[in-house]
C-alpha cells in the first residue's frame, strides 16, 4: 500500500512542467519587458497624470474567476500594456506636481531588477554578505555627502514610517530603561513633541509603541511654521510636573504640508539640558544637504540622535528606500534586536552586520545594491546638479507667482515646494471678510480639481490655519521648465474662468 506522502505525486509530465519559467523564455521575457519599461518612460508625458477611471471601474474590467490553466505569456502582457500601464497614476511623469517627488530613475530601476533577480533577502550577513556591505558602503558614502559627522552610521528601511518607528522606539528604550524587554507597565506615562506641523507618522509610530497618540504633544509655530523652542522648554516643564515622562522630541526640516524648517540647532539645545532623544524628520528635504549651500538649512542636525531622510523621495531611487542615521546605533540595536536560536551562526566564522537586529522586521530587501549602482552612475556631482536644478525651477515659479497680481504666495520656498493661492486682484486686501475668504477657497480647490480633471497636471493641496493651499512640488526628474510653464498657464488660465462664474 502506497505511503500517504506519495498520494497524489506528479506524473512526469507534470514535474516538468512544475518548474520555473526557462531560462531561454526568460531572457525573451526580459528583452520585452526591457522595451515596455523603456518606451513607457518615454512616452509617460502623453498619459494623463491621473488616469480618467472611477472606483470599482478596474476590478470590473479585471476580475473574474482565479486562472485554473496558465495563460500565454504574451497575453499577460498585452492586458500590461492595455490595462496596467495607462491606469496608474503616474508618479514618473515630468506633469506630477502633487504631494512630494517619487520618481524612479532608470539606472534605479536596472539596481532592482538585479535585486530582485538574486532575491536576496539581507537579514543577516551569511545570507547576504554583499547585500549587507554593500548598505554599509552606500550609507557611509550618503553620510558623507550629507556633510555628516563620522559618527553617524545607519540601516535602510522601506519607509521614513518605519524609520521614524525605529527613532522613537530608542527614544522609548533611553526614556524607560528597557522598555524592549520590560514593556511600559512600570513607566510613567512617555511624551513625544513634536511641531503642529509634524508627519502623522509620529502619532502613528506612538500609536504602535504603546506610548499613544495622548503620548504625543504638539507645539505652537511661529508665523514660518516653524516648532517654537521656548514654548518646547515650557511644556516639558509643564509635563514633569504633572507626572509625565519626556521621551523624545522630533524636529522636521521641510514639513510635509509647507516644507516649514524648525530650528534645530535650538531644539537640540532643549533635548540636550532635558536628556531627551531627538529625532529629525528630513525625509522630503534631506537630499537637498548634498548641496553645501543648502545646509544653512539643516544647522544643528548633526546634534541629533537619529535622522530620516528618503532617498525614493528627492533622490530618484526606486521605491522603496528610507534611510535612518543615528550616532547610536547600540541603542537602535537594544530597542530592536531578537535573535532566536535558529539565526545564530555556529560556524566558527566572523560575521558581518546582522541588519535584523537594528529594524522592526526579520526579512528584508537588500537595498544597498541598487543604492550602490545608482550613486556610482549619478556621482554626488550628478545628483547634486539635479537638485539644483529643481530648486532654480522653484525658485523662479515662486517669482511669477509672487509678481502676478491674481496669485500670492503662501509660505516661504526655501526648497522644491510651493504654496500658493490663486487669489484674483480684486479681492486684495479683503481677504478677512468671511464671504471673500469662502469665494478664493472655492476658487482654488475648482482650480485644483479642473487642472486634475484635465489630466494635464496633477496638484495637491493643504490648509493651514482654515486657507486652502495649493501645492506645486517640484523635483521629478523629468521635470523640464516648460511643463512648469505648461502647468503656470493652466492655472491662470482656470483661475480666470472660473473667478468669472464665481463673480
């Protein structure tokens, strides 16, 4: 009688057919694939940036019963190129001017094929030896780009989420003594200060560390947005009397809705004489220290304990990659590190850096390869004149906006990002009559949704203090000056029809 782990055993026919795609097939596949990526890249600027589709449109066109026989592959790719391509929204093209830049540049785009090809998942050394020297080799390079002390070493995470997770769990870890062993069940309650301006994922980080979104306060800004170190000092005063315990602070340069930069320098001051880990959010707006120039901008971040930056933001890297720096890695590895019986390495070897115990996962992508690739084919030289390049386009948007009597500008620009209403002449000067204020607001979420509408140019929007704010982000790195001209003429073009209907 047959064993019951042979029932139900392949034929020969199907065992062969059980394995993977050939490799002869493969490399055809790739050469097509090679052709699709290449002429969407080329052809991106002719999709509408958001495409033309409702809810629940797709998944009718799509869905259907799960495939039972394996289909052709050049049918797969046909529903690719007819289905896929056209209805995403297209964060590659140079017409992309919402929320920040997340563009994929092409030699990126070759370092995660290559990744993806080994599939390398770099946990530990032994099962990524260059995968996890490779990290240390590009964050190094980065660091020293930045103009960051040598003491500053880091890890690659997915996002600057779990970045900023990581930062406040070793603000927890100094705060608490061993949370990552004891919990917080003997501690008095933790707090985090952030701006009023900060990234949600701070409250969301505080939510997941069991320090709670209470745990988290937020302090007034100046007229810039920008954290106020007087009112910090006060508030932790405040809070140590009433029984709280103050953990950490995050400062932003470049906060999400306005780019606002606090003074960090002041703020590190304030962590300093309290003993609390500071944590800096550069994730939009850390590239841009490539450039000496721009580091007035980031006076006192070399004082922080931990610091975010995302190069698939304003680097050009392929999503994902969040680059977390810390001058204390050994309590990045307390709040962190677990290692089970079944990663340790017996084999009488020395091992590299076991990644795993500095970040909140076990598997993970080896990121260093395609960072490896792209700072080698760009040089700092490169990235830094591309930078600059979207500055100047800033730079000068900001300059029309602020010359045209139907526009104003919002906020300061002091780097890829600007705000600004469409606000028609004949409304100046009254911009604090209730009616006015609702009528320029109207007028410039219609000019939002027409532009979007069109296809043409995609914007976000914010709104600070009850005023909605449009925002043009610019740093993709097929944005040329004429898609910012295009989308400058758009935008005058709707405001002045639809001030018309408005009136």
């Amino acid at each position: 009688m047959p064993s019951q782990h042979l029932e139900g055993r392949l034929d020969e026919a199907q065992r062969t057919a059980a394995g993977d795609m050939p490799p002869a097939e493969l490399r055809a596949a790739l050469h097509e694939m090679a052709d699709i990526v290449a002429d969407y890249l080329e052809e991106v600027e002719d999709y509408a940036v958001l495409p033309p589709v409702k809810p629940g449109e797709l998944t009718d066109r799509l869905a259907g019963p799960p495939p039972e026989e394996p289909e052709p592959l050049e049918v797969i790719l046909r529903d690719l190129r007819s289905q896929v391509i056209p209805n995403v929204t297209h964060w590659q093209s140079p017409n992309n001017l919402a929320y920040f830049p997340s563009t994929a540049s092409g030699i990126g785009i070759l370092g995660e094929m290559i990744s993806s090809g080994l599939n390398s998942n770099a946990f530990i050394w032994r099962v990524s030896p260059v995968g996890a020297e490779l990290e240390a080799i590009t964050i190094d390079w980065l660091r020293a780009g930045l103009g960051l002390p040598d003491e500053f070493d880091g890890v690659f995470n997915d996002t600057a989420s779990i970045s900023t997770l990581s930062g406040l769990a070793c603000a927890r870890q100094q705060a608490t003594g061993d949370a990552s062993q004891a919990g917080l069940r003997a501690s008095p309650p933790l707090r985090i200060y952030i701006s009023s301006q900060a990234h949600s994922s701070v409250e969301r980080a505080a939510m997941i560390l069991g320090i709670g979104r209470d745990g988290v306060r937020a302090i007034d800004v100046d007229k810039q947005l920008a954290m106020d170190p007087v009112a910090l000092r006060a508030a932790i005063a405040e809070d140590r009397r009433n029984g709280w315990l103050p953990a950490g602070i995050v400062a932003t340069i470049g906060t999400t809705s306005t780019t606002a930069i606090d003074p960090v320098d002041a703020i590190a001051d304030v962590a300093a004489d309290e003993g609390l880990w500071l944590h800096v959010d550069a994730a939009y707006a850390g590239p841009t220290a490539l450039i000496p120039q721009m580091r007035r901008h980031f006076k006192g971040w070399e004082r922080a304990d931990s610091i975010v930056i995302n190069p698939h933001k304003w680097m050009f890297t392929p999503f994902d990659c969040s680059l977390l720096l810390t001058r204390k890695m050994e309590m990045l590895r307390a709040a962190l590190s677990l290692v089970p019986e079944y990663l340790r390495t017996y084999d009488g070897k020395d091992s590299g850096r076991d990644y795993s115990e500095y970040v909140p996962q076990l598997g993970r992508k080896a990121r260093g390869i395609k960072m490896w690739m792209q700072l080698r084919y760009f040089g700092l030289a490169g990235l830094r004149a591309r930078l600059q390049h979207h500055l100047d386009l800033a730079g000068e948007l900001a300059a029309r906006i602020d010359a045209d009597p139907d526009a104003e500008l919002l906020y300061p620009v002091p780097f890829g990002t600007v705000c600004f209403r469409m606000r028609p002449a004949h409304y100046a000067g009254r911009e604090g009559e209730p009616a006015v204020a609702q009528a320029i607001d109207r007028l410039n979420e219609g000019v939002m949704n027409q532009l979007n509408g069109s296809g043409e140019v995609f914007l976000s929007h914010t709104r600070i203090a009850g005023v909605f704010v449009l925002r043009a982000a610019i740093g993709n790195l097929r944005t040329e000056r004429r898609h910012i001209d295009r989308a400058w003429e758009l935008l005058r073009d709707a405001a002045h029809e639809l001030d018309r209907e408005i009136a």
